[in-house]
C-alpha cells in the first residue's frame, strides 16, 4: 500500500485534516489533525483513524500503522 493511498484514504473519511507520514512498505507512522476530533478521546480518535483500514489489515495489505492523532483548531 503507497503512502499516498494511506493519505487519501485518511482525507476521504476526514476532510480537511493534516496528515504527515513516514514509513515504508507495509509499515507506516502517520499523524492526522483533525477538526473532526474535537470532543473525543484519544482512544476514541486512534480507532476513528484506524478502522479507515479494517479491510487492509485483514487482507495483509498493511502489516503496521503508528497512529498519533491531535485535534485540527481552526484559526
């Protein structure tokens, strides 16, 4: 799975979110911000970030993804 499929699967399900990554081919580190995230916990946004990909986890298709999640203020 590419970086930039990972980046537009994130910005499909939350838009207008930032998102920096690192990594390399099934494993990868990611930071979303999100305004999307205002009001919920850490674990509660881990796993909205996460569950964007249920289906590639279980098909092997992603082996690894380090989640760090922040809410996205706006100005």
């Amino acid at each position: 799975m590419s970086p930039e499929k990972i980046q537009q699967m994130i910005h499909e399900v939350l838009p207008g979110c930032q998102v920096t990554m690192s990594g390399a081919d099934c494993n990868f580190s990611v930071e979303v911000k999100a305004p999307q995230f205002k009001g919920m916990t850490p674990l509660q946004r881990h796993r909205a970030v996460n569950d964007i990909f249920k289906q590639q986890f279980e098909s092997g298709e992603l082996h690894a993804l380090s989640i760090k999640t922040s809410v996205l203020e706006s100005n």
